[in-house]
C-alpha cells in the first residue's frame, strides 16, 4: 500500500502517468547506445591525439578535459531522453534535492570548491603550492579532491618526499594558499655565512659576492621579464632581482647572508653549488675563518684597551 491507502503502483503512475515497459525499454536502449557513443568518441579522440604529441601536459589536460565534456553531454542527453516521462517528478526530485545536500554537505562543498579552482585559477596542475600544513605539485585535478607530489615534511630543502597527498577541494575556501609559481616563477633563497669577528669580514662579502653573481646572477636578468608579463596578473613589483649579501653582527661572529633568485625546484642544487664554491674560496684565504658557537675568556686587566680598563701603556723609551 502506498500513502493514504493508495496502491503503490497507483501512487507511481501518478507521478509518471506515461510510464509503460514499451517505453521504459526504448528509453534505456536509447541511453544506453547515447554513453556508449559518447565514450567510444572520447577514447578515439584521446587515441588520435597521444599518437601524435608526446605533451605529456597537454595530453593530461586534453584527458582531463575530454572526461568532463563527456560527463557534461551525457547528463545533458539523459535529461532530454527522459524529461518527458518524468515531467511530474519536480516536486519529488525537488525534495530529494534538499535532502541530499543536507547529506552530502562536504561532497557539495568540494564540487563548488572545483568550480572556483576552474573559475579564479589559484593553481594549475604542475604549481607548487601549499595548503595549510601540506606543500608539493600539483599532478593531479578532480572534481572531488586534488593530489600533490609532497614535498618538505621530513626531507629537507624542499625536496620531494614521494608520498602522494589526496586534499579535497572544499579546504580552498578553509585554508590560505601558497602558490610558488604563480605570475613570478621564481623565490627568493638566502645562503647564511657567518666568519669570525678576527676574520677580514670585507673580503669575505666580496668573495660572496661574486660567487653569486657568478652562478646566480642570470637568473635575476631572465625574472626581469617574468615580473613584467606577471605584472598583468598582480602587483608584484621589485627594485632590485640581482643577488646581494648583507651584514648584520651575530653572538658568534659576523653574519653574510647572500639573498638570490631560484626557480622552486632547483633550491636544494642551487644551494649546494654556492656553499661548495664558498668552501674552495674561503680555504685559500688564511684570513678568513668560519664561525661557529665557541666559548671564550676575555680577562680585561689583560687584553681590554687601557681607557676600558686594561692594562697600562708601557713608556717608549725615546
């Protein structure tokens, strides 16, 4: 029995009263043959294409893309192959509506969240980004969730981990995104030296100097143009993109930091070609020493200037 006494089959044809076998079959053959064409002009589209590039970007957006289209077009064919037989369902399919999005609150958050990252573009597949806690690429994108290549965690300089990190999209509305390559491909890195106070500190910011104009230093004449075409998409402004080396006094000694340029993923290599130059630079210098915590006794009478409190000055004899 159905609501108010009313048969069940009753109760249905009166919500579809056209609804027949004849016509449930046609209409599922129909729907049947319209995804499977659908699906067989997919494949021979993406077939046709990997023979003829090997983009492996461009295949995965023509993939990613194709995928969608043919979802899109086969729930456009299914709703006109079946509008008809349920035109009198829109009160039913409206409650069900509002039930499942009640249900299903978090899979509708991320399917909007989906939307926004096709909408405003925060990041593509092949960024380096980081979401909250978690940073790596992005190599993949879907309507749910996106993936990232992790990098960092227990791996130093931001290097890959070679773990993969399923993040649902709704956490772009809940969470600040870091993009690494968007507009300016390029981070600012910095390569800390400290000397000893004894050592010629001058000599030691000059050699440092050159060692990243040398390796470094075209990176900053390429970001020149980057900074214009991303200038377009945002404010990024910079007066100076060549490397440079400050001084600042430290507890342990006189502090160089070299700051530079480098693309996102060469910083651990970039890093590595200064510090080894800098090691073969500073061993051939009998002047210039590298700092570490130390500790050491200052006895003043002894070793202070005589206005501080050391010892006297000894009378020349003329």
């Amino acid at each position: 029995m159905g609501q108010l006494g009313v048969p069940e089959s009753r109760w249905w044809e009166s919500l579809v009263p056209s609804l027949d076998p004849g016509d449930i079959q046609h209409l599922l053959i129909a729907s049947l043959l319209w995804v499977l064409a659908l699906l067989a002009a997919r494949w021979v589209v993406v077939r046709f294409v990997s023979r003829r590039s090997e983009d492996v970007r461009f295949l995965y957006t023509l993939r990613k893309a194709s995928s969608w289209i043919t979802a899109l077009l086969a729930i456009l064919g299914l709703g006109y192959l079946w509008s008809e037989t349920f035109q009198n369902l829109a009160t039913f399919v409206g409650l069900l509506s509002a039930g499942l999005a009640i249900a299903l609150r978090d899979l509708i958050t991320s399917l909007a969240g989906w939307i926004y990252i096709l909408w405003q573009r925060p990041f593509e597949v092949g960024d380096r980004i980081q979401i909250g806690d978690q940073a790596g690429d992005v190599v993949d994108q879907g309507i749910i969730r996106f993936s990232l290549m992790e990098i960092g965690n227990w791996v130093a300089a931001d290097q890959s981990t070679g773990r993969v990190i399923h993040v649902p999209n709704s956490r772009v509305f809940s969470e600040n995104i870091a993009n690494y390559t968007y507009g300016f491909p390029y981070i600012w890195n910095e390569l800390a030296v400290t000397v000893t106070f004894e050592s010629n500190w001058q000599k030691a910011k000059e050699i440092l100097q050159n060692i990243a104009d040398e390796h470094v230093g075209t990176v900053g004449m390429e970001a020149r143009q980057s900074v214009r075409k991303a200038a377009h998409k945002a404010m990024i402004f910079y007066s100076r993109l060549t490397p440079r080396v400050w001084t600042e006094v430290g507890s342990n000694g006189v502090n160089l930091t070299s700051r530079y340029l480098c693309h996102p993923r060469q910083r651990r290599g970039t890093a590595e070609r200064l510090w080894e130059a800098c090691l073969r630079e500073f061993g051939r210098c009998p002047d210039i020493d590298f700092a570490y915590p130390t500790y050491r006794r200052f006895v003043n009478p002894v070793e202070g200037k005589p206005e501080a409190g050391g010892p006297p000055a000894q009378d020349q004899e003329i």
